[in-house]
C-alpha cells in the first residue's frame, strides 16, 4: 500500500488553520447586535399565592 507523501497535506492543513486563526476572529468580533440588552431590576416581584377554586 502505497505511503502518502505528507508535505501537500501539511500545507493544507497549516493554511487551513491559518486562516481560522487570523482571518475568521476580526468577523466573529464585528458581529454586533440588534439590541443591546438592558439590566433587569434587582426588585423581587410580588407574588400571591393561588386560590385553588376545587380544593
């Protein structure tokens, strides 16, 4: 069975994670959002308890 000749899948791979690495990072970081989320109350909302109608 023949051997595979590892320089051109070298290649490949070192370029391909090249390019995950400085190409594909700046774009996910751009991404901004729609909406910016709002900070929520520290208030606890008042509850009642249930009446239950068949007890």
């Amino acid at each position: 069975m023949p051997q595979l000749n590892p320089a051109p899948w070298f290649a490949i791979l070192f370029f391909s994670w090249l390019v995950f690495a400085i190409i594909v990072p700046p774009k996910v970081l751009a991404h901004i959002f729609p909406n910016e989320p709002t900070p929520q109350s520290t208030e606890k909302p008042q509850t009642e308890s249930w009446s239950w109608p068949w007890q």
